[in-house]
C-alpha cells in the first residue's frame, strides 16, 4: 500500500508508485467498437494532469474537440513515415485489436505491433512511454511466439488499471459529487468539484453544463471556446449532431445530447463569437 499521493508530483510513476517508466495502463473502454466505441480518450485528463501531453492515437478519435491540449502524433502516420518525428513523454491509445489487426475499416488495417516495439527502441531512458490499452496482457503475435505470453513480458513495466488510478486520485484531491459509475472522464469530475463548493447542484453531468447558473471561472466553459475556434464557418446544418459526434469520444453512454444541446443555445445566443462569449459569461457572473 503506498502513501497518499502527492497532488503536486507530477510524474505518473510516482503516484502509481514505480521506478518504471514504460506505463500500461488498462482501459476496457478502448475494447469497444461500431456504435458502442466511445470514451476512448476518457484518460487523457487524468494523465494531463502529470504533464503528459504528447499522444498518439487514432485519428478516428479525435472528433473535433479536445477537453485538454495536446500534441497530436496519429497512430496512422505513425505506421506510414515511422516513429522519428515522436518525442517523449509520449502516451499511446492502442487496443488489442489494432495490435493484431483484427479490427479493419474501408481504409486501412490497424496493426501497431511494429510501431509500438519500435518506439521503445527510440525512448531515452527514463523518458515514459504510457500504453492506454483494454488489456492487462497485450500481445504481439507476430514478435511473441511462445503462447499464453504477452509482450510485456520482454520489457520491464508496470501495469495498472485506470479505473484504480482515477479513484485514487480523486479520493484524495477533488471533492466530486459525480459516481464513478457515471463517467470515469477527470474532466466532469473536477467541474462537479468546482460546481460543489460554489454551493451548487454538481451531482449530474447535465447539470454542470448549464450556462445560465455556473460561475464565470468553471472549466465548462472551454469547450465552447475550442468548438468556436474549431468551427469558424459553422457549415453544418445539425451543429446539435455535430457537438454529440464531438463530445463521442470523451464521454461514456449517457446524457450526452442534453450537453450537446446546452452547448448549442449558449453558442446561438452569442452567435459563435468569443467576444459576446466573454461578455455573457463575465456579465452573466455578476448576477449569480
């Protein structure tokens, strides 16, 4: 049983509590697929909370908002020009599937065997290496021969589950009234967190979208000013089914057109623009 942690370390490897730093990290989420894959990225708070900023992962995920900033190196390119271009810290998204390529689109073959054995090669020492996989026991057919082993075997590692991770940290850094049950997304649990001790409702994740009771200083706000940066043109007739498709891969199974929708009124009534955003939001402040 290790200490409490640290809310102000930022190394991943001490909070879990390891000298290792090539990270496996297991999300079941990542094992869904067709209209059950989402929450893919749900990690990606919690791990931007240590300074890990460098990801790779799926182009397929990244819908067109991001809850947290990052640079992006997708797993496609990867596989196309190599991994010369990718520095460390880096944290990869990678399922079972793609690893073995079982799980084809019209496009392409997800295969990252390859990809993944050559990235350790290329790590400085010490530097992480954080693999968000549905598995504790990720295989490499092709490169593990003898049956029942995984990879993971051949390197030294450290292997956790993320669901453990988030409670912990929670436990001891947020006050959230959210369940874990209802989304395992750091992003919701801290704006529950601020909402609690503003005294205001923070038990539902629709709830905490509601401009017109939040304080100006919420981390809801943001995603509102990504999607008006992102979507200057705004040439999509249902921006409703545009925001839902967006927030897809942050958020699990649940009121996700609701959030949508609180969304979409705030950016109609300032018509898309980051000035009238500000007005309203500092203004509307005043009032609480």
């Amino acid at each position: 049983m290790h200490d409490p942690p640290d809310s102000e370390t930022p190394a991943l490897a001490d909070f879990i509590g390891t000298r290792d730093s090539f990270l496996v990290i297991r999300d079941p989420q990542l094992a869904k697929t067709g209209s059950q894959a989402r929450a893919q990225l749900r990690s990606l708070p919690f791990l931007a909370e240590f300074g890990l900023d460098r990801v790779s992962h799926p182009e397929i995920y990244d819908n067109g908002l991001r809850l947290v900033e990052y640079e992006l190196f997708p797993n496609e390119d990867l596989r196309e020009n190599g991994v010369d271009g990718v520095e460390f810290p880096l944290v990869h998204y990678v399922s079972q599937e793609m690893l073995t390529g079982e799980l084809r689109d019209e496009d392409s073959t997800f295969d990252d065997q390859d990809v993944i054995r050559r990235l350790l090669r290329k790590r400085p020492e010490g530097l992480p290496y954080v693999l968000v996989t549905d598995t504790s026991t990720p295989k490499m057919p092709r490169h593990t021969k003898k049956p029942g082993k995984s990879f993971i075997d051949e390197f030294e590692c450290t292997v956790t589950d993320y669901k453990g991770l988030l409670k912990r940290y929670i436990q001891y850094n947020l006050d959230s009234d959210l369940p874990l049950s209802t989304t395992q997304n750091l992003f919701f649990h801290q704006i529950s967190a601020h909402h609690k001790q503003e005294g205001l409702e923070a038990g539902s994740i629709p709830v905490l979208f509601d401009y017109t009771q939040i304080p100006a200083d919420s981390p809801a706000w943001a995603p509102l000013y990504y999607l008006i940066r992102e979507d200057v043109d705004r040439v999509l007739e249902d921006y409703s089914e545009r925001i839902r498709e967006a927030l897809r891969s942050w958020t699990e199974r649940g009121p996700t057109q609701k959030v949508a929708n609180s969304m979409l009124d705030m950016l109609e009534r300032v018509e898309f623009e980051e000035d009238r955003l500000d007005s309203y939001r500092y203004r509307h402040q005043e009032d609480i």
